[in-house]
C-alpha cells in the first residue's frame, strides 16, 4: 500500500506536525518540539509550516469540528 502524506484529524493548529508523525510513525510531540526548535534556531519554520498546511490534504476520513 503506498503512503500518502496528510495532515492529522488529531490538530493542535493545522495538523503539520501530526501529519508528518503518522506517516514516519514517529510520536507527534516529537515533530513538535523538533519544529518549535527549529523556528527558534531563526530558521523560516513558521513560513515553512504554513506552505506545508496550504500543500497538504487533509486526510480522506477528515470532518472539520465546524461541520453540522
């Protein structure tokens, strides 16, 4: 079966960061710190994450909390 990256049902903001956990079956608090440091190393964290949450699909058995 061929992996596919999304983002994550399990948001904290657009779902970058669990997304990128599920498909390297890594724990997402991990990516998380990881990307916090990242973005206070002066790197362009926050432009990146934000590019990857515009790229990114949202998984197939996705329901937005804002859905009826």
């Amino acid at each position: 079966m061929e992996k596919k990256l999304y983002r994550s049902n399990e948001r904290k903001l657009y779902g970058v960061c669990g997304g990128l956990a599920e498909y390297l079956g890594i724990d997402p608090t991990i990516v998380r710190v990881l990307w916090v440091l990242f973005i206070l190393s002066g790197e362009s964290g926050i432009l990146i994450y934000f590019i990857a949450a515009l790229l990114m699909d949202n998984r197939p058995d996705y329901v937005s909390r804002y859905d009826n």
